[in-house]
C-alpha cells in the first residue's frame, strides 16, 4: 500500500518535471507554426525584408544573433522602430505598416532562417 502510493508520487513528480523542462526550455518566443511561417515568408518579401537581409537572413548582418539574443517583445519593437535602438540605421520602420500578426509571423519565419544558419 505504501510502497504503491510512493510510486504513483515518483511518476508524478517525473512526469511533471519532464513538462515542466520542454515547456521551460529556449525563449520566450512562441513554438514554431507551419502555416505562419508560409505566412512569415510572404511578409518577408512583400515587406522588402528579403532586399536587405537576403535569402537566409545574413545579408547585412548576423540575423542568426539578434535572434537568440532577443526576445519576442524586443524584436518587434525593433522592427517597428528600429532608429529608436539604433539612430540612423538604414532600416525603415515598420510601426503603422505591419499588423501585430504580421510581425509575429516574419520573427517566426525569422527564426527559422536563423535555425538553419550559415
Ligand atoms: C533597407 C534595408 C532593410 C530593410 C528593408 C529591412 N532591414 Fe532589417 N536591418 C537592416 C540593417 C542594416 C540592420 C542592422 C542594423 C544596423 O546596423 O543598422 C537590420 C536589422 C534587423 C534586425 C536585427 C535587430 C537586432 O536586434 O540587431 C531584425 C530582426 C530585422 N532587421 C528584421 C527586419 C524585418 C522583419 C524586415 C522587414 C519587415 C526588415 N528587417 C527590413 C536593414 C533592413
């Protein structure tokens, strides 16, 4: 009787510390999403993105960085503004042109550029 309900703590106490790591683990960023993606790219080039940043994000600079190093709440306010975190950068401003969806899409197709890195 003990030693049963013992057990059935110890596959409890496992379980959740196996949900508890995949859930915890990586960034705030919300989990890949096929369909956004496809959506991610197609902002990706209408949004002239591609011009700058190139087939696999590392036109003009380390995309591969700025990603793992940032989370979903900075990237976007990057995007949106990019001369309030870097004054006279070459970067339009997207604030007022992409939709917030948008936005989470292209950093999602983002990342995956990024995953599949150079
Ligand atoms: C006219 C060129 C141009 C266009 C268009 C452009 N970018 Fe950029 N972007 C840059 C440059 C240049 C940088 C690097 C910052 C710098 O050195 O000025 C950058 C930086 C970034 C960064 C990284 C910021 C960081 O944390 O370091 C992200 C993310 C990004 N761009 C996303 C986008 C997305 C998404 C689009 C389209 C919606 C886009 N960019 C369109 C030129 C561009």
């Amino acid at each position: 009787m003990y030693n049963k309900l013992f057990s059935t703590w110890v596959l409890i106490i496992l379980i959740s510390a196996v949900f508890l790591g995949v859930s915890g683990c990586g960034t705030s960023l919300p989990a890949i999403d096929a369909a956004r993606i496809q959506a991610g790219q197609h902002v990706y080039e209408q949004y002239n993105c591609l011009q700058c940043h190139g087939y696999d994000g590392n036109d003009k600079m380390d995309l591969k960085k700025a990603l793992h190093k940032k989370g979903l709440d900075e990237l976007k306010a990057w995007i949106l503004d990019p001369g309030q975190f870097k004054p006279g950068t070459e970067m339009p401003s997207y604030g007022g042109v992409l939709s917030d969806r948008e936005l989470e899409d292209v950093i999602q197709y983002l990342r995956v550029l990024a995953n599949q890195g150079r």
